[in-house]
C-alpha cells in the first residue's frame, strides 16, 4: 500500500542465488588440480585433510592455504570451507575471528574474494554495522558498485542493514546507485526495481525536510532535480506541488497534523487508504521526534508495518489496523528462517509493532484494553527472540549464526548519533 511513488505491483527482486549454503553446494562436485606445493596433489585430497580436522585445525589449514600460490582452479572450490569456518566460529562466539578469516582472504586473495564478494560482505555487513564502520560500509558499497546485478540481492539485504541501523548516508548512497544501474536491467523483477527506487526517493525527501535551506527557493530547485532523476513522476507531469508529495513532506515536517479517529481507519471509509498511508507517515515522524531513530530507520518500520497489516486477511469490525497472535507469529516466521535473507527485517519487526501499538495508543485509535492486548502477543513473542530488552538475540530458535553477530547494544545503536541527523 505504499503511496510514496505510483507504481503498483511490486514483486521481489530475482536474485542470482538465494544464500552462502547454495554456493557452498556447488562444491560437492569437485575436481582435482595440481598444487605447486609439496602437500598432498589436489582439491579432493585438501577437502579430505580438511574435514578431518576440528576447527582450529581447519582455520590454521586456511590461513597457510592462502598463504600459498595455486592454480586457479583450486581457489574456486574452497568458498565452501571458508564459509563452514566462519559459521562454526559464529555459532562458539567467536565472531572477531570469523571475520579475520574474511579480512585476511580479502588481503592475500582480492582476486577470489571478489569472485564470492556478496556472500564475504553480507557476514561483515552484520558485523560491521552496528559498530558504526562506515569505512567498512563504503568499502561494501563499492563492491556492489562493480556488478550491482551479481549482488542484488544482498544490495536490498545491506538497505535494511544500513537502516536499521540508521545510517542514512549509505542508504542514499546505495539506493541511488543500485536503481539507476539497474532501473533497465532484465535480469531484475520490476517490483525489485520500484523497492530501490523508494527507498532512494525517500532518502532525497529525507534530505529536503532535514536541509537547513528547506522551504527556499534554491532548496526546492535541488529537490525537484533529485526527484526527476529518480523517476519520481515517470510520464505524470513533474511538479513538487503534486498532492500526494506535499502531503508526505508536510507530515514529515509536523506541519500537517490531523485528529484521526478509529472510523478513518475502517476499510468501509472510502478515504481509509489515503489515511492509512498519512497515519503511517506520521508514525515515522514519531520515530524520530520520541523515539530518536533515524528517518531511514522509520522508513524500514514503514515498510514493516505496511506489509503486515496490507496482508491481513480477516479484519476484526473491519478495522485495517487488526492485530492477532497467530497473524502477527506467522508474519515475524516469515522473515527469520534457515539462512533468511531478511533477518534484518525479522531484528526490526516486532519492535516496529512495539512502538506502532503505542502511537495508536496515544494517538486514541485502540483503546486501553486493545493495547494492553497487543502488549502482551508482542510480549510472548519477544521472548523466544530477544534476549532482555536491548535487541540481543539468542542462539536455538532457528536463528541464523550471522543472526547473532554482534547484534549487542540494542537499541542505543540503532537510535540516532547526535548531531548526524539534526
């Protein structure tokens, strides 16, 4: 139901292969090459010493494997051994040598680490991000910039990254990127294209509201300018006094402010779309003002309520924003899974939900009784996936190694750094 742009029917971007395992799988078939070393000949020989071995043995057997030259076919077998280290390191909490792994094969072989870069990238980007690397964030940047269609997937994996972590600055960077490389791509699902172009359009709105010069003329120009070469109006005709942009930067701002009741929220009101999109663009001002999270941070709460509640089937008294236990467990399944993709988006939602009861509540749209209710579903829920109340996730509930890397700190890491977005 997202209003931001008009484009209809997005669909999920195609991506070249689902997760690491896959790549790993590849692996199974394997040939042998001729080492220039006096170890044992070939791949099947390394495999056989290497899965022998416990995992110090294994990490020693990778660092002296790098450290050798080989044929070039023999580099193209070893990702799976790489990422079997990592994860046996993620999952005994031994995360900073995971990475070192990864940081040591991405300096003594660029070359094979750029063969496999999206699936390296995507466990530092798990790591780096909630420390605030943006060194380390730039540099992934410019590892999708080389072949953003290679690593699409994990270009929308590393969005959600960057905004749950409120780093406004790379997501603009690579929303931006991404969609103009890849608007005319055939290999991308259109709907995957429309999700990078909202995500950049909502960054140069971001921009305008937070500019110093917002509201002046010069402002405006670069705002109109930002829009056209994002494809803003597509073949409506360009103009910033569209009804539909103005009412989003004014609610972004706080200088529209409306007193909505629960009937404007019925799916019988013949507005209760328009209002839905408005109350949840007022929510993410919410998050910014009371909450202190990033604007881009919003955005993915945004995003996440908008996909729950748009997928409900059974409204209780036809009211659009309905909560359920079962509704709201089958939605948080969707997005934590065996190697998920959208672990990121699972880490958000239920906090998203926490926050959006309270606005309701606050706002006078479900009564006392209703949110002491969704409390206690979000409540039941918390528990099996966050530990205490900072955000930490727990290992045993079909959550992922790279789920629980240095995913401490909660959410004073995911609020906004003072004096970054003011």
């Amino acid at each position: 139901m997202s209003k931001r742009k008009g484009k209809k029917g997005k669909k999920k971007i195609k991506g070249k292969r689902e997760e690491p395992i896959e790549k790993a799988e590849e692996n199974e078939v394997r040939e042998e090459y001729v080492t220039t070393t006096g170890m044992r000949e070939g791949i099947d020989a390394w495999w056989d010493d290497f899965e022998k071995l416990e995992v110090e043995g294994k990490l020693d057997l990778l660092y002296n494997t790098f450290a050798r030259e080989e044929e070039e076919g023999f580099w193209e077998d070893l990702f799976g051994a790489v990422d079997n280290v990592f994860n046996d390191l993620a999952t005994k909490s031994r995360v900073e040598e995971g990475i070192k792994l990864l940081e040591t094969l991405k300096e003594q072989r660029p070359v094979q680490y750029m063969a496999d870069y999206q699936y390296y990238d995507y466990y530092r980007l798990h790591y780096y991000a909630p420390q605030g690397e943006k060194e380390r964030m730039n540099e992934i940047i410019k590892h999708f910039e080389g072949d953003p269609e290679k690593g699409v997937d994990y270009i929308a994996v590393a969005l959600d990254i960057f905004r749950l972590y409120g780093m406004a600055e790379e997501t603009s960077e690579l929303s931006r990127m991404a969609y103009k490389k890849l608007k005319n791509s055939d290999e991308i699902m259109s709907w995957g294209i429309d999700e990078l172009n909202q995500r950049a359009i909502f960054c140069a709105i971001r921009e305008y509201i937070t500019s110093p010069n917002y509201g002046e003329e010069e402002a405006e120009r670069d705002f109109f300018k930002d829009l056209k070469g994002l494809d803003f109006w597509g073949e409506e005709p360009a103009t910033l006094d569209d009804e539909q942009l103005q009412n989003t930067v004014n609610t972004l701002r706080g200088e529209l402010r409306r007193d909505w009741k629960r009937e404007d929220f019925l799916i019988t009101n013949a507005n209760y779309e328009d209002n839905v999109y408005l109350f949840a663009t007022e929510f993410i001002r919410y998050l910014h003002i009371e909450k202190s999270l990033e604007w881009v941070t919003g955005d993915l709460f945004f995003e996440l309520i908008m996909k729950y509640f748009g997928e409900i089937e059974e409204r209780k008294g036809g009211f659009f924003f309905s909560y359920s236990e079962e509704s709201l467990n089958a939605y948080l399944g969707s997005y934590f899974g065996f190697l998920s993709l959208n672990d990121a988006k699972g880490m958000a939602g239920l906090k998203a939900h926490e926050f959006f009861s309270s606005f309701m509540h606050q706002k006078g749209i479900i009564r006392d009784k209703e949110s002491r209710k969704i409390e206690r579903v979000i409540e039941e829920l918390n528990v099996p996936i966050w530990k205490g109340g900072n955000g930490s996730l727990i290992e045993g509930h079909n959550i992922t190694p790279k789920m629980i890397v240095e995913h401490e700190g909660g959410w004073d890491k995911i609020k906004k750094r003072v004096g970054e977005t003011e």
